[in-house]
C-alpha cells in the first residue's frame, strides 16, 4: 500500500481547514467534511458521489440549524 495516500488526505484535511477559515466557515463544519473526504474518496461516476451528495446535504442543514451559519 502506498504511505503517501494517507498525507496526502492529511494535507487536503488541512488545507480545507485553512480554506475554511478564511472564508468564516465555523470549524464544525469543516471537521464534518473532512471526515467525509476520508468515507467517500471516490467521487467517480461509479463511486459514492450521490451518497456523499446527501450526507453533505445534512450537514448543511444541520448547520443551519444549530445557527452554525446564517442566510443573507
């Protein structure tokens, strides 16, 4: 197995945890979706790309439900 695909998805979990703050996105969000990089790195045609669609879906809506982000 190769030891550079678990860095590589370390440095994508940092990077989008950089992104993340500088954008203002809160910190839980971006924890959410790092851990769904890890569950669904196959975002092909025959991957998990509509599973990873729906889980993302609910981490929005949960988000905007616990007031983590605001509309407008």
């Amino acid at each position: 197995m190769d030891d550079t695909a678990p860095n590589s998805l370390n440095q994508q979990t940092e990077l989008l945890k950089s992104l993340a703050k500088q954008q203002q996105v809160p910190v839980e969000i971006a924890e959410q979706m790092a851990v769904l990089m890890q569950q669904y790195p196959d975002l092909s045609l025959w991957g998990s790309k509509s599973e990873l669609t729906g889980k993302l879906e609910k981490v929005m809506e949960s988000a905007f439900r616990n007031k983590l982000v605001e509309t407008g």
